[in-house]
C-alpha cells in the first residue's frame, strides 16, 4: 500500500506495516516531531530539499530506523540521479552521494568543463 501524503502517516491505517518513508526533509521533521513515524519504519528515504545532519541525528533516534538515505536529482531528472546511505556516526555537512547504478554524473564549472 502506498500513503499518498507523509503527514498523514500516524492516522494512516496499517501504520504496522509501514516499512520505508520516502519524503522531503521537511515533511520528516514534522513527522518527528507529531511522534508520528511508525515503529516499524526501517529506511528513510529523503530527496527535494537540502538535508541537515542534525536530521538525520533525529532520525536515527528511532529504535527502528537502520538506513537514511539522500536521494538527488535536479529539476531536469524526472527521478533520482545520486544517493547516499547516511551513517549514524557521521559528522559534517551531507553530500549527494555517488550516482545510482549505470549512470556517471559529472561537476563542472561555469564553461562546462569537467571538475577534478
């Protein structure tokens, strides 16, 4: 089953069911702070917004939680084009990750040539 909308997730009947959420940061933080991720959650999946560690802390504050992920894909992608498991023990700012299986993605500079 799919939930259509994110918040409305501690409402939602068979919320014991519920394994993976797939939202932007913002919509998380809101759920976290309803209480209102399901036990039963394992694996995060955030994309569409910039993502904080300080969320990602907050996530992995529910006993259930194993993974979190940063999925990004820019405007032009209709889905994700990089991503990243995020570690529990990790400090700094998150990055994007390294592209999804079968793809390159390249960082390039104002005349669009490749970065090293």
């Amino acid at each position: 089953m799919l939930a259509g909308n994110a918040l409305a997730l501690p409402q939602w009947v068979g919320t014991e069911k519920v394994r993976l959420v797939n939202t932007v940061p913002s919509a998380m933080a809101e759920l976290l702070r309803m209480k209102g991720v399901p036990a039963s959650v394992r694996v995060v999946n955030l994309a569409g917004e910039a993502l904080h560690r300080s969320l990602v802390k907050q996530i992995y504050e529910q006993k259930t939680v194993a993974k979190v992920f940063n999925l990004y894909g820019p405007s032009e992608d209709t889905t994700y084009s990089t991503y990243v498991c995020l570690k529990k023990a990790e400090t700094g700012s998150v990055g994007i990750g390294r592209p999804v299986a079968n793809t390159k993605a390249y960082v390039v500079d104002e005349e669009c040539n490749r970065r090293r």
